[in-house]
C-alpha cells in the first residue's frame, strides 16, 4: 500500500501547543484513513466521541468549566464550540439569568480566520505533489487578521473595524478589486477556474484551487445536504428536536449520524442562507472547494449593522430547550454545522453533554465521500486527495491506495 498523508495533524496546528493541553485532551483527536477503489473506503473516528466519554469529561462541570474544556479538546474552531456550550447551556438552564452571548460578529470573524488559516497551512499540505514555495507565507504580509485565535474580549465596534480592514486588504493586496464587484463577478464556478488560473503564480490559494481544479470540477459525489434548518421556524424546532432525540438515545450516533434515514453532508456550500436565497449549486468537488474562498470574501463583504443586530444572515446560530434541564444549540461555522446537546442536573451542572460535528457527517462510512472514494480506480490517490480536501477534515487524514489484487480481496 501506498501512504499519502493529506493533513498535519490538526491538534498541532499552528495555534495550538499540544503540549499546552490536559492530557486527556491531546489524545482525542483522532485519525481518518481514507482507502481508495476498494467498498469500505473510510475507517477511523475521534475517540472523545466514543460512548459517553465527553458526557464523563464534562459531569459535574459549570459553565465556564464545560466552555474551557470544549476549547481545550476541540482546537480548531474552538470559539465556535465556545458560543454553541454557551448557547446551549443557557438554553437549558432552569435559572432565568443567563450568561451573555458574544454578538454573532466574533463568529464571522472567527469563522473568516478559520477559513483563512486553513487557506494558509493546509491547502498547500493536502496538494499531492506538494511544492516547498505553495506553504509560503509571503501572500499574507500585512493581513490585519492573525493566524492565532484572540479571545473575544474586544467591544463589538472593533470586530466590525477589524472585518472592514481585512475587505480593504483583501481589495488592495489580494484582489486588485473591491471585494463586494469581485464576488459580482466570479461567482461562476467556470470564471472562477479562470481567475485561479491567472492568479495562480502571486496567490497561494490561488495556486492550491488551481491544481486540483482539473481533477475536482469533474469528481461529483452525490449531494445530499444537512438541511436541519430552516426558514420555517416551526419546522426547524420538528427537525431540531429529532436531532437531539437521536444524539441524546442511539448509541454511536454521534459518530456515525444521519438524517431522516439517510446520510448527509454540510459546509460552507450548504449553508442555510443558500436555500434561504434559492441558491442551487453543482455538486462537484469543485464546488464544495470554492465555497471556502467565496464564504471568506462574502464575510469580508458584509456591512456593519445599523441598529438590530442582523449578523445572523451569513451564519445562523441558536439553541432549542428540549425538556426540564435540556437542549440543543448549532452554529454554523468553517467546515459546516456545529451542535451540542446538554443535559444538566438538578443543581445546574452537566449530567451528559454530545456534540455533533461536520467531520462526522461528512466523513461518514457510508456518505457521498466513501461511496465517491469507493468508485476511485485503487490507485487513484490524487483524486482521493481532492476529495479530501474538498470536505475538509478537522483532525488528521490519510489516504491509502491500493494494487487491483488487494481491492479485489478486500
């Protein structure tokens, strides 16, 4: 067999010393092996969503205590599961004074860092023939936005400032154009390929989106969305309170979940605001690719508010209470949609806790990417690769290719 590994670890990334974390933490991230040509094509899970084992982390813990801790296990994107406990929680608290919820602006914020540190460290990484100069740094000079996560203490006018100065650096030294008549412009996924192509040389993500164009605009896997919310508020609560009813039973579910009897996917190409708009999309590997780099321009893009709050319209966010001390809390962030369901005793703290993240819906044994990588020839490791990278992993993953006589005996 041959190995590729796609992705660093996700754990040591760069905003993170793993040595920094509890123990107990930096050994539950995890690993996916990607087996190409052959009928069980995606083996591997997160270990701290094993049973009740985060249930057993977090009993007997506090706000605070469950929101640092969930910070700790779940590195990437840990704001997002920072807001989705808060939100949560205080969904299910039985005390009428609840804890303040940062404005959604921190979580386009965030979720544009996200995006952006991903573009930066693990775009170039999961290219096959991955070049030296792709995992340059150079593209970035003068980027308003660090790599590293800040916390949320600043008032909610500087994050709308620090959103305005990453459109204006992504106009000025990025696109050579407003971003906003970008976004106007190369929405097509066709002259979207062009404009890679010509940027290709001076852009790093560019460059990345360029190589596996050739390859990810004619790979697609079947598209079945995670459509658990919706513009009906009356259906979204039907659909919420089935979720939490299978997180809270089934066993592994989790793990491996699905969706009124079926598999599903999420991320950034399957937001709600997409249907909200009747957006239809191609579902190519193309597709679920770009949609990172146009979600970062279209949450660079976004205008400040004036008076409600609607930040809410590119990434939804909220919690359900399901029953005395229970609920459920989703955020849709970087790789797609986030929930969590809590149960608390009688006295305020953690009885059982599950979340449910987008790698586990999308990396399912049985979705759209196994059944796409199941119908790879054996040793097509460069479009297992893009297919990888298309639906993004938040932990480590490797792909595995195999001689025709090893497919034929699996």
């Amino acid at each position: 067999m041959v190995f590729c590994s796609v992705a660093a670890p996700k754990v040591a990334g760069l905003s993170v010393n793993p040595n920094a974390l509890p123990q107990s933490s930096s050994s539950l991230s995890g690993h996916y092996r990607l087996r190409v040509g052959v009928p069980d094509s995606i083996a591997g899970q997160r270990p701290v969503l094993a049973g009740d084992r985060l249930g057993r982390l977090l009993r007997g813990q506090g706000a605070d205590a469950v929101e640092r801790t969930l910070g700790n296990v779940f590195t990437l994107c840990a704001h997002a599961h920072r807001r989705t406990a808060r939100l949560a929680l205080n969904a299910a608290s039985v005390d009428s004074i609840a804890s303040p919820v940062e404005s959604s602006v921190f979580l386009r914020l965030e979720t544009a860092r996200d995006h952006l540190r991903s573009m930066a460290l693990d775009w170039p990484q999961r290219q096959v023939d991955s070049n030296p100069n792709d995992a340059n740094l150079e593209w970035l000079k003068d980027c308003p936005l660090s790599l590293v996560a800040v916390p949320a203490t600043m008032p909610e006018s500087d994050a709308w400032t620090n959103l305005a100065q990453l459109r204006d650096w992504l106009s000025e030294r990025v696109l050579g154009l407003a971003v906003r008549e970008w976004l106007e412009r190369h929405r097509d996924p066709d002259t979207l390929a062009r404009w890679c192509h010509t940027q290709a040389l001076p852009l790093a993500p560019a460059r990345c989106l360029h190589a596996w164009h050739a390859k990810a605009h004619t790979l697609k896997p079947r598209l079945r969305r995670l459509d658990v919310l919706d513009v009906d508020a009356v259906l979204q609560s039907r659909h919420l309170r089935q979720l939490g009813q299978a997180m809270a039973t089934e066993s592994g579910f989790v793990q491996h979940p699905g969706w009124l009897g079926q598999c599903a996917e999420t991320g950034p190409w399957a937001r709600l605001r997409h249907r909200r708009d009747g957006t239809e999309i191609d579902a190519s590997a193309w597709t679920r690719l770009s949609a990172r780099w146009l979600e970062l321009m279209e949450l660079a893009a976004a205008d400040t508010p004036s008076g409600v709050d609607q930040t809410d319209a590119l990434l939804s966010s909220g919690a359900l209470a399901l029953g005395e001390g229970q609920a459920i809390a989703w955020c849709e962030m970087a790789r797609g949609l986030l929930l969590h369901w809590v149960q608390l005793d009688p006295r305020g703290a953690v009885q059982d806790y599950r979340v449910l993240a987008p790698t586990e819906w999308n990396f399912h044994p049985e979705g759209a990417l196994a059944q796409a990588l199941s119908q790879l020839h054996p040793s097509d490791s460069a479009s297992a690769s893009v297919l990888a990278a298309a639906y993004d992993p938040c932990v480590e993953c490797s792909v595995l290719t195999s001689t025709l006589e090893e497919t034929q005996n699996a």
